[in-house]
C-alpha cells in the first residue's frame, strides 16, 4: 500500500485518499501551475495510525524517500546547516473542519540553520523572523504551548521598543524573542524545542494525525455527520517566503466577487507577510487591485491564473498565493464559499458562458440559500450605530423595544408594543417572553443554544453569543462600552448576519418574495439580476422534478398566496381553525350537549359556516386538489383552561352567583382532561365517539363542492382522516361519510369524485399501511406526529427541554423535527409506500408536516416515490427548488 503521494502524483478527485488541500495542490501541480514542490500523506496512513496508535511501518522511509526526492530536487536538504530546505507541515482532510490542527511553517530551522538561512537569503531579520515564527506555531499546536504566552512576549518585545507591527522588529529583536520563546517551550512543554529538522517534521505529522480526534474535532463531525473514520491527510510543502522584504507578500483571492458573483479582482495582499498574517489582521492589507502597481508581472500572471483556475473547475475558486522576491507561488485553491445571493448568479451566470448546464446548476444553488433570500433584510444599517455581533442563529431582521424578562415581553407584546428579548441566556421559563418577541438576543452561547434551537423552531430571528454586549437583567439594560441600552430603548437585530443595532433599521421586503408575489418581474437591469437568476433556476427545477409541491393552508388568502408560490394544490387544510373564535361557543355547546337533539343543533349551526369556509377555500385553488382534514386536536382545546375556569367557579360561588353553563364547562372540562392529550381522544376517535360530527364535515365539504361545481368551478376535494391507527377505524369513518357524499350528490344531482384517505402518523397504521390501503384511496405522511410517536417524545415539550443538550452531544446534528430522521422515522415510511402501493397501486402518496419543506427531507420523498410535498406557503419555493434538485 502506497501511504505517500507526490503532488505531481495526485489530482482533484482523489479528495478521500489525499484530503482537500491535497488533491487540489496535485491538481494544480498538474495543471503546470506554480506550487512549490512536496507530498502528501494519505488519510489511509492516518487511519492505521489512529486504529493502532502507530504510524504504518513503512510510513517512516517511504516519507524518507518523498523527502530525499524532495531534496534532490530542491538542490539542499532539510535544516541543512549552511543552505536549509524549509517545508510546511499542513493538515488537510476530506472536509475542511474547525477544531483540527492548524499548519506549522518554516520546519527545518533550529539554531544552527538560521544562521545558514541568514546568510543565503542576505536577510538577517528575515531569517530570525522565520525562526521565531516556527518555535511559535509548533510550540503552540505540536507541543500544547499556550499561544497567549508567545503573544504577550511579542507584543512586550514591541512595547519595548515603542513600535506597534512586528515588521518593526529587526534581527537583534528577533533574536531575543527567540530565545525567549525557546524558554516559554521548555517552560510549558517540559521538553526544549527539538533542533532536528526530521524530527521537527515527525512530530508535526503525528500531531496532525492526533488532530482528528481532538474533542472539538469529533464534536463537529458528529453534529455535521461527518464519519469519525475518515481521517486526515497530512501535506509537506516546501517553503516559499512572502516575508523578504518589500518585494515579497501574500495575499488571498476569488474568482469571482463571493457576494455578488461578478468577475472582477477581489482578495486581498499584504506586503512582507507570512502565512495566516494576512487574514489575522496583524497589519492592514491592500486591495488586491493594488498589486498591479506593486508588482505587474505577478499581478499578470495571477490573473492568467485565475482565469485558467475558474474553467478548469467551472466554478468559483478562492485562492492563497505568496510572491517571494517577484516570483508568484500558488499555495491552495478550492471551490470557494458565497453568499446564498452569488450562489444563484454564479449558477446562471456559468450556464451562459457554456461552463455547465442546467442540471449542473441546480446542483450548485440549494433551499437553504433560497430561504436565506426569502427573509426581509435590514436597509441603510449604515445610518445606525452597531452594538455588537454575534451568531447569525436564525435569520430574519427583527426591530422592537428592547425588554429584559419574559414576564415583560409577554406585557408589552399583549399591549400592542413590538419587542426584542435580550437574555444573557435563555431557559424553557423564557418560552413565554421568546413567543412574544419580534426577535431574541443573547450574549452567551453558540448555534446549538437553547436560543438559538427554539428560535430555529419558531422561526424567530435571533442572534446569540454576542459576547461584548453586557446584560445586566437586574437593572434592565444592557451596555457595550460607553453605550447604554435600557429598557424600553428600540434596538434591531438581523438573524442572517448576526448583527445587533442601537435604534430602528429600515426594514425593506426581500426582492426574491416581491417576484414570487408578482410584484415584481425578473427583468434584466440590474437591481433585479438576482431575481432574473433565481427565476431561471426555478423554472429548471419546475422543468425536471418528479414530486409535486402543495401547501399546508386553512384559508383562501394563504391558499392564493401560495398558489402565487407555485403550490400545485393544498396538501393539509386544518380544519380544526374552522371552530375558534366566535365559533367556540357553539363548540362549547356540542361538547355540553346532553341529548341527541342539543347536539343535532350545535352541529345543524355548524355546518353553514364549514360548508362557507369550504366554498372560499375550493374557488382559491379551482382546478387543483384541496385535501381537507377532519377535526384533529383533542376536544379540551376548544374549552377554558381549566385553572382560569376553577377560579372563575369558586369566585362565582363564594359570591353565591356561579353561572349554570359554567358550573357544566367544568364538569366537562374535568372529563376530558387528560394526562396525556397528544395521545388521547383526538382524531378519528372523536369521529367515533362524538356522533354526527365527522357527518357534518364531510357533509359541509360535499354541499361546498357541489356548490363550486353547479358555479361551474372545478373543485377538487379529497376528504383526510386522522391518527388512524387500524383499518377497521377508517372503515367504519368511510362507510358513514360515502352515505353523507351520496346523499348531496343525489340532492344536488352533481357527480362529486371525492376521495377518501388518511394521515399515516401513528407507527402501527405505517405497519398495517397494506391494510389500511385498502380502504384509504390515498396516505398523507404526517411526519410530525410520526416523529413524536416513533420517538416518544412531545415535540412541544422537547425542543426547550433537552434537545440542546442532545445537539450539543451530538445525538442528532438537527432536530429529527426538522429533517426526517432517515433510519427511524424514514424506514417506517418507505415501507408503508411498498405497502400500501401492493395493495392500491394508484393510491396517491403525499406528505404533510413541516419536513414537507425542509431540504434533506424532501430528497428523501423524492427518493421513496412520493407524488407530492406539502409545506407552509412560505417553503413552497423552497421544495420546488428541492425537488428539482433531487430529481436532476
Ligand atoms: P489553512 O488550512 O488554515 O488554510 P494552510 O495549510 O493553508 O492552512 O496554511 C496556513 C497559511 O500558511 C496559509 O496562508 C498558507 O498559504 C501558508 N502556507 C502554507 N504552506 C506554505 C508554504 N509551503 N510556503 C509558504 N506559505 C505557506
Ligand atoms: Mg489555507
Ligand atoms: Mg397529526
């Protein structure tokens, strides 16, 4: 087994063997662009090592023999005494991933080869400078140091000699700080900083390796899905040097502007600079534009580069190169991140110059990116003060006042006032005050927060760990500095940026909503560019999908907005929304109903204002299929709460004036309470026991159709149990509702073609789905429910109790309520599509709940044979675009 690869050995597709970095380099390397010359070590090697806790045998002289090529080539050897051969040792896995060991440069100096270094470059400092670098770097990440400790005696070294850059520093400083520095390592490690240049090189690899297993390492992969056995490459490059002098540098660069997509000159250069320097903000960095003007023939040659870098990868690529005295190396390229914004210009904009084609496209935009565009976004945050940033947890741009408890949000919001709930963290007591805000903002905390989940939930935009705003809850108020917020003061927070603002920011419509809503067309000027990009991707996904896209909608206004969305039917109507408001009452009285007669007449009030509901919701989406689901939730929803209500009836009676009906809602309330209501009576069991009303719904259902057809409309309405969980439950439902369907059918002499089928959410009617199928004319996956009983858990409960922790263990990388858990909840659902479709092979296949518009759901239905999605109106595009995606 081979365990080392010569960059001229590799190539970009061998990311697994070789790790991004790697095959990129090879790629390059290949491509006769300037890399400096070295090798890397497979992930294979770093795989025997983990599993053995030693490096392969052969490892040692087959990185030998790289090595000595390695200096052949070069003409000099590692840490030569008189003329050193330097390399970087470079981490490098399949993934680029957060937590892994960051890469050391300028191995091969000790204190003898400095000196050879010094006299061959001519550049005393820049040797020194060098020098102190490595023992900084391998100090740091090889052998544990503390960084701050290097840190602090740099910048003592630049106090010392009242200068504020480290280019100030000349050789004799320098060497101090070496010597310093040395003490630090043996200090701190309790070994000295090692002379030999091999074993410099050795142990650097070995910490390489050793990275993949760091806890923050491992942590990410697992909430990311990232295998743990993946492993990383480890890369040896010879050193080139941006630190001689003036005419030396490095610099990064794009393609292509990263936030808006355009061609042009976009990175950044540092004159006289090493490595990381030029994104660590140690000096200020110029324009990459500037480089003509410092060195042409470079600047040239890289933009031939870049030129050559994007039609070859056919993408955007982001670029770290260093010019040494003239002569430009290219250190790293890859396909780059973008804005959500450039995804959608880039993708078009690659089809037009003939790169890619249109399924090529739909791979390199997503929903996520979609949805980002979707939210409304802060205008001119310019005018206002900035009080701090934190992390971007859920997107959205939120303006209120600024309140400090729950109990106060909940107050104010009650009153009308739009509010913003600053914690230092947030706890399942602040439920209350986060449902009430406009927006959450916390200065403690990362993605996986309680803020940040439960905001995720409700869609809630919130920033959290905005670590330099001070909360203090005691005084209401919060201070970053000299500004002070109080109570009551107005504040903005923008979710996608993670940025918090003193004062109102203009919050402006996002233009991508505006073009769904018709209010605006993808013309070609500029300011809609984004718009005429987003609508050509649409239309190749709408042109390849194979599942189709309805919406979750209980009224004719969200069935028209979604229908402007692109919602190709309703897939869940809730009809449970039908019986609030000024309709309670005569809910109350259904379930007070003693006789036959009361109820006959609570049910007889009913019907006409269903059946308008119908009617409404019918003529919005004429043509396209509207699935009505029958009462779902459990009965005590529609009654008082039941402690407000106690005390309502014990005040009455100490005053000796209780009320008759109330004294009855009591009694009722006191019988339907449950411990347990999401597993109760609810569903089709109220259809069962509450006589006459499922008759009333699909009678209200049967006359508005009737009634749009004799209007000459085309409603299409298909009729959805729900919670079944046996076959013989739904039969006896069906028998009763064909009855009530014939009987409207004869008396209005139309021909309805209504269909019959039932929400499958309960596991024992996904295990009995070939039974149940033979009476269900079509299954809606109600994958919320499903979830909760598959699980057992209470969604309700969960995600503010202890789903932070789960994430934060790593249990699941995303609630299993936003993405379909794939191996539980999602086994049970392809097996009851092969069930159910043995048994009915036209039985239509849907889903409803919120994974309808999730991304990674959606692939799934797509992958098990759905025919359709549904989501809130607000996804459709989403799913539309994934659908397309999964299809193409
Ligand atoms: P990261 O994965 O953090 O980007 P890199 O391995 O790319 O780490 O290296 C960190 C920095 O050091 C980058 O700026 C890179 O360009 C620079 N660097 C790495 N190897 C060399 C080398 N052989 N010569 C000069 N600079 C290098
Ligand atoms: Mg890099
Ligand atoms: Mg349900």
């Amino acid at each position: 087994q081979k365990f080392v690869y010569d960059f001229t050995e590799g190539n970009k597709d061998l990311k697994d063997l070789l790790g991004g970095k790697g095959a990129n380099l090879a790629e390059m390397t290949n491509l006769g662009l300037p890399v400096p010359p070295g090798f890397t070590i497979t992930t294979e090697a770093c795989k025997v090592y983990l599993d053995s806790g030693d490096e392969p045998a052969e490892l040692r002289d087959e990185v030998g023999a790289h090595l000595a090529a390695l200096e052949k080539r070069m003409g000099k050897n590692l840490g030569q005494a008189d003329d050193p051969l330097l390399v970087s040792v470079r981490s490098g896995a399949k993934f680029s991933m957060p937590g892994m060991m960051d890469t050391v440069l300028n191995i091969g100096l000790s204190d003898d080869s400095v000196v050879g270094l010094a006299t061959q470059s001519g550049d005393e400092r820049f040797a020194w400078d060098s020098y102190r670098r490595l023992i900084q770097m391998f100090g740091k990440t090889v052998l544990g140091v503390d960084g701050d400790l290097f840190e602090e005696a740099l910048e003592a070294a630049k106090d010392a000699k009242g200068v504020t850059v480290d280019v100030d520093l000349d050789a004799a400083d320098l060497k101090k700080l070496v010597k310093q520095f040395k003490k630090i390592v043996a200090r701190d490690a309790g070994r000295d900083f090692p002379q030999d240049a091999r074993e410099q090189m050795d142990l650097a690899i070995k910490a390489v390796f050793d990275s993949w297993n760091t806890d923050r390492a491992k942590l990410y992969r697992r909430q990311e899905r990232i295998p743990g056995d993946l492993g990383t490459a480890v890369n040896v490059c010879s050193m080139v040097f941006g630190n001689l002098g003036p005419d030396s540098g490095t610099g990064v660069a794009f393609t292509r502007d990263p936030a808006s997509g355009h061609q042009g000159v976009y990175g950044d250069y540092l004159q006289n600079a090493q490595g990381e320097d030029v994104v660590a903000g140690i000096r200020n960095t110029v324009p990459l534009a500037e480089l003509e003007s410092i060195d042409k023939n470079s600047y040239d040659q890289l933009m031939k580069i870049m030129e050559t870098l994007e039609t070859h990868y056919k993408d955007l690529c982001d670029i770290e190169f260093t010019i040494e005295r003239g002569h430009l190396w290219m250190l790293q390229t890859r396909v780059g991140k973008r804005t959500a914004g450039a995804a959608f210009r880039i993708a078009t904009q690659l089809v037009d110059q003939g790169l890619i084609d249109e399924a090529e496209a739909l791979q390199r935009v997503n929903g996520a990116q979609l949805a980002q565009l979707m939210f409304p976004r802060f205008d001119d945050e310019a005018t206002t003060v900035l009080l701090g940033r934190g992390i971007a947890a859920s997107p959205g741009a939120a303006v209120g006042k600024a309140v400090f408890d729950s109990y106060t949000a909940v107050k104010w919001s009650r009153s009308g006032e739009k509010v913003i709930l600053i914690r230092r963290e947030t706890n399942p007591d602040d439920l209350d005050g986060m449902i009430a805000a406009e927006g959450i903002l916390t200065s403690r905390g990362g993605k996986t927060s309680h803020a940040a989940v439960v905001a995720r939930g409700m869609g809630k935009t919130c920033v959290c760990g905005a670590e330099e705003i001070e909360v203090d809850t005691k005084r209401r108020r919060l201070t970053v500095g000299d500004t002070v917020v109080e109570e009551g003061d107005l504040v903005s927070v923008d979710g996608s940026a993670g940025k918090v603002y003193l004062g109102e920011v203009p919050v402006v419509p996002s233009p991508v909503v505006e073009y769904f809503e018709g209010r605006m067309h993808a013309g070609a000027d500029d300011a809609d560019e984004l718009v005429a990009a987003v609508h050509r991707i649409m239309a190749y996904a709408d042109r390849v999908r194979r599942l189709r896209v309805r919406a979750n909608a209980d009224n004719a206004e969200d069935a028209l907005r979604a229908r402007r969305f692109g919602a190709q039917g309703i897939g869940l109507c809730r009809t449970e929304h039908m019986f609030l408001g000024e309709r309670r009452t005569m809910v109350e009285k259904l379930i007070l109903a003693d006789t036959d007669a009361e109820r006959e007449a609570a049910l007889d009030a009913l019907l006409p204002l269903q059946r308008a509901d119908f009617i409404e919701l019918f003529e919005s989406m004429d043509g396209l299929p509207v699935t009505v689901r029958l009462l779902d939730p459990p009965l005590h929803e529609f009654l008082p709460d039941i402690t407000e209500l106690s005390v309502r009836v014990a005040l009455a009676e100490a005053r000796k004036d209780a009320n008759e009906n109330d004294l009855r809602l009591l009694q009722a309330v006191h019988k339907l309470h449950e411990q347990n209501p999401m597993l109760g009576l609810r569903g089709v069991r109220l259809g069962l026991v509450i006589p006459g009303l499922f008759a009333m719904q699909v009678r209200a259902i049967a006359e508005a159709a009737a009634h749009r057809r004799n209007a000459k409309g085309d409603p299409r309405a298909e009729i959805m149990i729900p919670l079944v969980g046996t076959v013989q439950e739904l039969e006896i439902v069906r028998e009763e509702a064909d009855r009530v369907v014939a009987e409207v059918e004869a008396s209005t002499g139309t021909s309805l073609k209504l269909t019959i089928g039932t929400m499958i959410e309960l596991p024992r009617a996904a295990l009995t789905a070939g039974q149940i199928a033979e009476a269900a004319q079509f299954f809606s996956f109600g994958t919320n429910d499903l979830t909760q009983t598959v699980w057992g858990f209470s969604r309700d409960d969960v995600e503010a109790s202890f789903f932070t922790a789960y994430l934060e263990k790593g249990i699941f990388g995303v609630s299993p309520f936003e993405t379909i858990d794939k191996d539980g909840v999602g086994s049970l659902v392809r097996s009851a599509v092969a069930a159910g479709r043995a048994t009915r092979p036209d039985l239509k296949l849907g889903v409803c709940g919120e994974h309808g518009g999730d991304p990674e759901s959606v692939h799934f239905f797509h992958e098990v044979g759905l025919d359709y999605v549904s989501c809130s109106p607000f996804r459709i595009p989403v799913a539309r675009l994934e659908a397309g995606r999964a299809a193409a």
